[in-house]
C-alpha cells in the first residue's frame, strides 16, 4: 500500500502554540495505513522505515512509504499463548536487529489492563522475521511500551513509572533462554509530564512524546543527567504514538498520530488512517534562495531547505522579485519575468508558512 504523503503544505492543520517553545517547524504530513499503529523505526543505512502495529503486526517500507514487506503476526501466535505477549511499541532498530517492546495488554483487564506483570525485548530481522525474546526482570519494570537505542548502540532505553531505565543491548540475546535481564542504568524522575509513547535521539539527547490527559508534547532528556526541556507542544486530537528521526518526507523528526482520540473528538488529521507529522529544527526552517538569471529578462528562483546535511527542494513557495510572482514547483524552482538590467538591487524573497522567509538582494547591473 502506498500512503499519500503531502511534502509542505501550506494548509497544514491548525495548532494552538502559545506553549510551545518554538524549536521544531512542522514542514510536512504524510498518510500512513492504520496497521503501522504503534511505532516507527528507520533503518537509515538501508534507506527504509520500520513500523509495527496494530498490535502484533511488522511492516517496511522504503523512505517514500512504499511498502516492501510486512508479516502481520511478527510477535508469534505462539509466543501470545505460552507467555501472554499481545502487543508491540514503538520499536527500534539497532545493529541489524529490530528490537521490539512487548507487553501483556488486555483493556479493561484487572492491574491496568496488565495481564502477566512482566516485559520483554522482542527481536526480529529488517526481512521481518522473528528471532526471538529476551525477558526484562519485574522488579525493574512491569512492561515494555517502547525502546530506544543510544546513538552508539550500546544501550536501549525504555521506561518505569517516573524513570528511564537503560539496559546494554548486548544482553539482548534471545538464545540465553529465560534468564531476566537488569538495567545497568536509571534516571529517577526523568519521564516527562506528558508520558512516554515513542522515542528517538536527536542531537545527543533522547526524545520522548506523548500527551498524558493534556497536549501533545515531545520533551528532550539528557541521557548523562535527565535534565529535560520541552522541544514541541501542540493541541491536536488524535492519539500520540512512535517518534522518529530520519531525513524523509519533507522533514527530520517524525511524529506518529493515531485517529484514536481518548476524549472522542474528531481527529485532526480525519479517520481511517495515521498520521506522520514531520517537524525540522527551527534554525533548519529559513528558506534558502539560488538565483540565476535568464534571457529576456527571466529570473529562476530555487527555494530549499537545508538540514541533514543536504538540501531539499521547496515545493509551493511564493516567490517574489521586481513586482512579479510565481510558486515553486516540485523541483523547488519558480520563473519570474522581472524585466532587462536593472539600475538598482533587486530583493527577491520566498514564503512558505509556517516555514521561515527567504530573502537575498541581487547587485544592480545583474540581469
């Protein structure tokens, strides 16, 4: 299945920001199936994306959304009925290896829905298939929601009540049979008001989303000290689910949003399928204009935005020189006739909101 993915739109839903601290600027919303529910986990070497959901499902796609494999009993039939595993979080993918969070969840079920009391590490291949568990001990933490892998994949980080827990990943090893794993690391109080759906590293410091009984928030901790910072509040209804950071889609941190509003309002971004809202860092959202000229008297404007290293081209900004106006194409380019030299400078500027203006003068004489 191939999802619609709307790159910069300039009629981007509304969101109330009066709280919002204004660091990330939303560029892009891209359709996903339902099925990719819970979490997203990019596989940037290979250039692909990882999902999982509803509950029990495993899906791939290339970084376009074009869906190239999916299993969906990637958590076995067989693992649910021996152990009571039934549903998965947002995931990671570290060293070849996609790890998963397993929990025991039947709503409405005594012990907040918490049928076994215990969590597990799921492992499966980027082919989608199931390599096996590895238990967490319950004294450490009675279920696993999501996990995230240091950015030198040597840890993996989920959480308990009102800490963050890491756990080496090289004690992941399904093979070791039932023998409980423990945290080698905890930082007390470091879960942000807005709980924990998914997670990402950005920067050094580790992402957490999700929106409690209030907004929408990611927060951003420092895994040295658990210092934490709001980075984006928004009041969308819908349901906050997995975070990821990849260059894709228009944008670098990619926000998961599920039609499933817990106060029954209508969601934000309709019904029937989720959402991926995709933000870049504030100093990454100015628009970056290249000019060259043309004959008789053209002007061609490229707008782009410049993060991960590389930029990308801005579609449906306006650009305006010399009392012309056009929009950019998909290529980033728009034409304006601005007419023969000119004897004094020439501004050109481009908009996009909720992107950031590009501006740039051209000398006189040019043209």
């Amino acid at each position: 299945m191939i999802a619609a993915v709307l790159v910069l739109l300039g009629t981007l839903p509304a969101a109330a920001r009066a709280a919002d601290p204004g660091r990330w600027v939303q560029t892009s919303l891209s359709e996903i199936p339902i099925e990719y529910y819970q979490g997203i986990a990019p596989d940037t070497a290979a250039g692909r994306l990882l999902f999982d959901g509803v509950y029990v499902g495993g899906y791939r796609t290339d970084l376009e959304l074009r869906e190239q494999a999916r299993n969906a009993n990637l958590l076995p039939l067989a693992v649910t009925a021996s152990e009571g595993f039934n549903h998965l979080g947002d995931p990671t993918f570290t060293g070849g290896r996609l790890i998963l969070p397993l929990e025991c969840y039947t709503p409405g079920a005594p012990n907040a829905g918490n049928t076994c009391g215990r969590g597990a590490f799921g492992v499966a291949d980027a082919n989608l298939t199931w390599l096996g568990r590895t238990l967490l001990d319950p004294a450490d933490v009675p279920k696993a929601m999501w996990v995230e892998a240091s950015p030198d994949g040597q840890l993996l980080w989920t959480s308990a009540g009102q800490d963050l827990l890491a756990y080496r990943t090289s004690d992941v090893q399904p093979a070791a049979g039932d023998v409980p794993i423990r945290p080698v690391r905890r930082l007390p109080g470091a879960v942000p008001p807005s709980g924990i759906t998914g997670a990402a590293f950005f920067g050094g410091r580790l992402l957490l989303a999700g929106q409690g009984t209030g907004p929408f928030q990611v927060w951003s901790v420092d895994p040295a000290t658990g210092a934490r910072r709001l980075e984006i509040e928004r009041t969308w209804a819908g349901e906050s689910e997995g975070l990821g950071v990849v260059d894709a889609l228009g944008g670098w941190l990619h926000w998961m949003i599920q039609p499933l509003d817990p106060q029954g309002r209508t969601p934000t971004f309709g019904t029937g399928h989720g959402e991926l809202v995709s933000f870049v860092p504030r100093a990454a959202a100015r628009l970056r204009l290249q000019v060259r000229t043309g004959a008789r008297g053209r002007l061609i404007v490229t707008a782009s935005l410049r993060f991960a290293g590389s930029a990308h081209p801005v579609a449906g900004a306006r650009v305006r020189a010399g009392g012309a106006s056009a929009r950019t194409d998909a290529r980033g380019r728009a034409v304006l006739r601005v007419g023969a030299r000119r004897s004094s400078p020439l501004r050109v500027t481009a908009t996009k909101p909720p992107l950031r203006r590009g501006r740039l003068v051209m000398r006189a004489g040019r043209g």
